[in-house]
C-alpha cells in the first residue's frame, strides 16, 4: 500500500522584459513565495543562476492521494502559466515512497 506521493515539477521560467538580476529576483522570490502558500511546495531555483531572462525552479509537493497530487501540480502550472513570464517548459514526475 501506498505512503504518499511526492511530486516534483521542473519548470522553465523566461521573463522577457526584464532587464537584470535583481529584477529575476523579484519574479523568482514572488514565484517561490505563492508556490509554497498556496500548494505547500518546496521551490528552489536549480539552473540558469547567472541569466537574467531565465530561470529553473524544482517544484515538490507531497500528498496522500495520487489524484491530489496530480492536482497540485496541475494547479501549480496553471498558476505559472498565468503571470507575467512565460512558462516555457514543465516536467513533471511522481514518486510513491519505498517504491523503485
């Protein structure tokens, strides 16, 4: 029987009006910040550090149902594909704990 579910999206964030790093900043912080009050997540920004259009953000949500991990995900995209960036690209995979 199932412990949970971990869900970890791995999307692709491109600000194409910004014009430095402190203003990715601003998006990346305000992104991280919504993701984790409204869906629980844990957000870390993983790749394009030194970039200041684009960003990498890795996405975990836990839950006990796979149909409601399914939809935090679903919702945490629709959520990103709604600002003022563009999503670019999310990937998604789902981890049942104790399984391999």
């Amino acid at each position: 029987m199932a412990t949970g579910y971990v869900g970890i999206l791995t999307v692709e964030l491109h600000f194409p009006e910004n014009a430095s790093l402190k203003g990715k900043r601003k998006y990346v912080k305000s992104a991280k910040a919504h993701l984790h009050e409204r869906f629980g997540a844990s957000v870390a920004e993983v790749d394009h550090h030194e970039l200041w259009q684009r960003a990498t953000l890795a996405v975990a949500c836990a839950a006990r149902e796979h149909r409601e991990l399914e939809g935090l995900l679903d919702a945490a995209i629709r959520y990103l594909g709604s600002q003022d960036f563009e999503l670019l690209r999310a990937d998604r995979e789902v981890i049942v704990p104790g399984e391999r």
